[in-house]
C-alpha cells in the first residue's frame, strides 16, 4: 500500500510539473471578414431597449444590441446654429465571412417579448466589404411601407482627393436635400428623394459642409440644418497620435477620401415603443474611411 502511496504521488507531481511548464505557443488563424453595421429606422415598434441584430448560425462578438430608434443619436454644438449629429451606436462590427444567418429580436427582460422576432433571413458577406443592414419602414403596415430590411454592399468608390457625400431618405414622403459650405442654393442636390430610397454619391473638394431638407417639391424645412461629419484631417495630432499615420483616419468632409451619409429619418409612431422622437429628423454616418499613409514604420 505504502509503494502504491509513493508512485501515485509521483504520478500527480510529473502531471504539476508538465502543466507548469511553458509550451509551444500554437495560434488559432482568425478566418475571412466583412464589417457589418445595424440601423434601426423604424418609427413605430421596438421593445423596452429596442432592438437586438444578431448571427444566429454561430457565436461572435459582432451582434448590435439594444438598438434605438435612430441609433441613439448625439448632438455637437460646434457654434452657435451649427450642429454635427451623428448616431452613437452606429459602428462596423467584424463578422465571419461566407453565408450567415440573421436576426432581429425585440430587446427586453421579458422573454415572451425578448423571443420575439421582426426580421429572419440570410446573407452573404464578402470578404473585406463592408456592410448596412437598414431595417426601415412600418412594423404595424402591410402596404409599401411596410418594414423590411435592406442590406447595402457599401463599396464605395475611392473620391480620391474628394469627398463623397449621399442621402438615405428612410422616412415616409419624398425629400429634397441641399448640401451647401456658405449660401444655400436654389437647386437641390438631390432632389426628390423618393421614400425608403438611397441616392447616389456625390463628390466634392473636401471643406465644411451642411445639409438642408426639406419635403420634396416643399419650401420649410424638416429640421434645421445640420452641420456633415467633419473628420480629422491627415496629420493632426489627438492624443498623441498622428491621424492617418499612427492611427486611423477619422473621416468626414475635411478629409479627402472619405464617404458620408445623412439618415433623414421619420418621427416615433405616438404611442408605440420606438424611442420617442416629435419630429422628423437627419444623422450622419461614415462609409469610407481613407488609408493610413504609407510610412517607413509600417513596413512601407
């Protein structure tokens, strides 16, 4: 008994000292991605925190929960009567690549609500892409605007020393949009924009630019204007970072080579659990971000 003791004792320190001791590093390859992005633009139905988009085929962190109506949008004051509004939780998120399998859920600590299920399909991603998926229209319509998502390749082509600029008119009625840097023009830039459309790009030198709406055809404004995503041009310092060099370009129309949306979105349905919004209004996201330069430090 006491030579059986001794040899399991052996046996448990040989196990110690094996699982203690350093081994070869193996890594796990991370597969093909795309970039994938959700927005919630409908008016009229959500959960007590919204909405949750998420992969269902398998597990990863590139789900967008509790999701807004309007994506929880955020106002900067730059000065007096110009304002950048930008929706916070709006952001490209990795996700495996290949044919996927999606979700949309009512976000809420009930689960008879929190099984709930507004959107179920399929999708390929394209590696390298990036992607929108835009759940837009009315969850209590059958008719042309009833809710339905779209899913957007956003392969944006390069403005190169440009910037590309578009409108997503996800609100019920026809929409005609002005950009402008100091005087508003009399033509529209896009003008009549129809409902649940999406226009093309248009390109300009990069400078400091607003947005006029107004209903298609009409004379008074949605909302007042609203001031495009600026950016940080390359070069800038910000925390000790150099932009477009030692980090990632911010984009916006300060900076050459960047895309950017207006989201001209409808008010809340009264009464209905999408987050509370009296009146129409716009939000701006990026699509393109341009490269880091080429340098000496990252192998170039």
């Amino acid at each position: 008994m006491r030579r059986l003791f001794l040899l399991s004792t052996l046996c448990i320190a040989a196990g110690v000292v094996s699982a203690c001791a350093p081994d070869k590093v193996v890594s796990s390859p991370v597969g093909p991605t795309a970039g994938v992005r959700f927005i919630n633009a409908v008016p009229d139905t959500g959960a007590a925190f919204g909405l949750d988009f998420r992969f269902v085929d398998y597990v990863e962190n590139s789900d967008a929960f509790r999701i807004g109506f309007r994506n929880n949008p955020q106002n900067t004051v730059i000065r007096a009567g110009d304002t950048i509004t930008a929706s916070a939780s709006i952001q490209y998120k990795a996700a495996q690549a290949g044919s996927r399998h999606y979700r949309v859920f009512l976000d809420d600590t009930l689960q008879a609500i929190a099984q709930t299920v507004l959107a179920d399909s399929t999708v390929n991603l394209e590696a390298g892409h990036n992607y929108t998926f835009l759940l837009w229209g009315n969850a209590r319509s059958s008719g042309a605007d009833k809710m339905h998502m779209t899913v957007i390749d956003e392969n944006v082509a390069d403005p190169g020393a440009s910037v590309a600029m578009r409108v997503i008119n996800a609100s019920g009625s026809p929409i005609d949009v002005r950009e402008y840097t100091s005087t508003l023009p009399a033509a529209a830039t896009w003008a009549n924009v129809a409902a649940y459309s999406i226009s093309s790009y248009v390109t300009a030198a990069p400078a400091q630019y607003k947005f006029n709406v107004k209903a298609g055809g009409g004379s008074t404004n949605l909302f007042n204007d609203r001031v495009a995503l600026v950016g940080q041009p390359v070069g800038t310092t910000t925390q000790g970072c150099t932009v477009g060099v030692d980090c990632d370009v911010t984009p916006g129309t300060l900076v050459p080579g960047s895309a950017i949306t207006l989201i001209v979105f409808p008010r809340s349905v009264a009464g209905s659990k999408a987050t509370n919004f009296t009146t129409p209004g716009g939000s701006f996201m990026w699509d393109k971000r341009p490269p880091r330069a080429c340098t000496v430090s990252f192998g170039c």
